[in-house]
C-alpha cells in the first residue's frame, strides 16, 4: 500500500514537473504593452491601387488585432500624400477609422504631411487624441510629446524641423528633447522609444536625408542623448521599406527600425548593396563618421508588431496576405527579431 502511495506520488509529482516546464518553455509571459507602428501610408484619394494598398495593411492589422487590440497605435508620418487636399485627409480618416477605434492613435509628421509653407496642425489636432495626462506640446513644437504608458517611454519628434536647419528651431527640439528624456528616466520608464518620419541613417532614396552639415551635428546630438538615456530605439519611417541599421558607441547600441511600408509606393535600396546579399542581410557602411550596420531592406507592404516585456521588446513585421481565396485575409510575418532593453547610466 504504502509503495503503492509512494509510486502515485511521484506519478503526480512528474506530471507537475512537466506541466511546470511545459509552462514556461511554451508560454511566455505576455508582454507589458502591445504596440503597432505602421508608416508611409501616404493616403490619396484619387488613386484606387494605392487606396487598395493601404485598406490590405489595416486590414490585416485589424484581424491581427480584433481580439487583443494593442495599447497604442503609432504612425511614423506621411499620411497624407498631398497636405493640402482634404480629401487626402478624409480617405486617411476613413480608411484608418477601425485603429482608431481600437486603440490610442498618435502620428508624428512627415515630409508630405508637413512641407514648407503648410501647416498640417489644424488635421493632426482634429485626428490625434493624446490622454489628458500628456504634457501639452511646446508651442514652438506643437508636433513633440512625451509620456509614459504602461511604465514605457514614448518620445514622439517632429524630423522636419531638423531637416530645415536654418532656424532656431532645431536646437530648441534638441533642447527640448534633453529635458523629456531627462524627466522619462525620473519616472523610471523603461524602454524608452523615440519615434519620428526621417530615419537618422538608411539605405532607401532618402539616405543622404541628414548628410548636411547641421543635420548630422544634430543627429550626433540625438545620438548623444540616446546613449546617455538609454534609449532602446527609433522608429521611423520615409524609407518605403522595412529595415533596421544599428550602431556601437562604446557599448551602448543605437537602434534604428524603418517601418514606410503602410500602402505608399515600394521601394528598395539606394545604395548599392552586394549582390549576394538577400532581404534581411546584414552589411556594413559609412555614414558620416560611423560604422553602420544595416539589413538589407524588405520592399514589402507591412506593420509592425511591437510586444514589450521588461527586459527585451519584441517585433513582428507582418505583411498583408491578399492572396486567394478572396475575402480571406491573413498575416506573414516576415521577420520577428528582438531589440534588448538597455539600462540607464
Ligand atoms: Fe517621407
């Protein structure tokens, strides 16, 4: 009897074990915060390919979504392809409608939604609701946020402002952003994302974007700041592509992610890349004094799925299946990689 007793004991005691192992090897814990940045959607209502582009990515990021809808939903810019014609601005509104009511939807702007002499102000304040517990944006830099959410920081950058360095204006963003990272580690949140529409560095048609003299005195600033806030990446956009471009100083990485693939016009690389390199590669360059090294980008319509746990972020980058049968709708994922979390001096 009492080896009998003995024997079921350990039977339990095995099952356990294994329902424990199973557990933590096939269940990770879910992520803190669930977040979707998508860019380039460069929404124009006379153009019925484009507007087709553009529904395939919402789509797919509203099935993705439908059950578990992600805490925030951020647009790297170029919403609109012509800022001045409301009717690109409505077809954005309507055909994003279904993420903007399933999450927080915030956007900073791009070069089409803010060229010089136009002022997409009046749309974003229309479009873009921030909590009321958001800071207020400068009046100088209506277009720049800070905030934490679910113990994260989000840095949302106007790039515009430093592609037009002949103002005051770039070094009061600058300055600006010094003081709201600054305040992010007081509030101990971690990781810290900046997200803005031109990519500090790139391989698309926009790759000389901050090659001039002021702009990358201003990016090594931006960097400067990254490292000494420990910030865990910038997502942007511009580039129609998905890539990433990664760099060291001195054991802190500065971290790139290029998400333009929302619905406007693909394209791939600018510069030249070997040919025996294929989408997702790794390769090397120089840009403006520093060792870069980039993936070879993925010309693709696409999201991104963005899963933060405490010590890594996760990302998907899904692409829109709108393959047969008609009607149905899936994702691809055609790249999943994670950026670590680095911790503040
Ligand atoms: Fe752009």
């Amino acid at each position: 009897m009492t080896g009998a007793r003995s024997c079921h004991r350990l039977a339990l005691l095995f099952v356990s074990l294994v329902w424990c192992g199973w557990c933590v090897a096939g269940e990770a814990a879910p992520p803190r915060l669930r977040l979707f940045v998508l860019g380039d959607c460069k929404c124009n209502d006379s153009s019925k390919t484009h507007r087709q582009d553009v529904a395939d990515v919402v789509r797919a990021m509203y099935y993705r979504s439908k059950d578990d809808p992600p805490g925030l939903v951020i647009n790297t810019g170029d919403l609109v392809d012509d800022v001045k014609d409301p009717r690109d601005w409505k077809r954005f509104s309507k055909q994003h409608a279904p993420l903007f009511q399933m999450a927080t939807y915030l956007a900073v702007p791009g070069n089409h939604d803010k060229p010089r002499g136009t002022d997409c102000r009046s749309w974003f304040d229309k479009l873009f609701k921030f909590p009321e517990s958001v800071k207020p944006a400068p009046e100088a830099l209506p277009f720049c946020r800070a905030f934490v959410q679910s113990g994260a920081g989000f840095v949302l950058l106007d790039s515009e402002i430093f592609s037009k360095a002949d103002s005051a204006l770039p070094q009061k963003e600058i300055d600006w952003l010094s003081g709201a990272l600054a305040a992010l580690g007081e509030q101990h949140a971690s990781p810290v994302m900046l997200f803005m529409h031109s990519p500090p560095f790139s391989l698309g048609t926009h790759y000389k974007g901050w090659d001039g003299k002021e702009t990358t005195a201003f990016r090594n600033r931006m960097m400067e700041l990254c490292r000494k806030h420990a910030v865990a990446a910038v997502f942007a956009g511009h580039e129609h592509y998905f890539g990433r471009a990664k760099l060291d100083m001195d054991g802190y990485t500065f971290q790139v992610v290029v998400t333009g693939g929302a619905g406007a016009t693909l394209h791939t690389a600018s510069v030249k890349v070997p040919d025996d390199l294929d989408a997702g590669q790794l390769f090397e360059r120089n840009v403006g004094g520093h060792r870069v090294q980039f993936t070879v980008p993925r010309d693709l319509h696409h999201f991104l799925e963005v899963d933060i746990a405490d010590k890594e972020m996760t990302v998907r980058v899904f692409e829109p299946d709108t393959g047969p049968p008609a009607g149905y709708y899936d994702e691809i994922v055609e790249e999943r990689f994670t950026i670590p979390i680095p911790k503040a001096e």
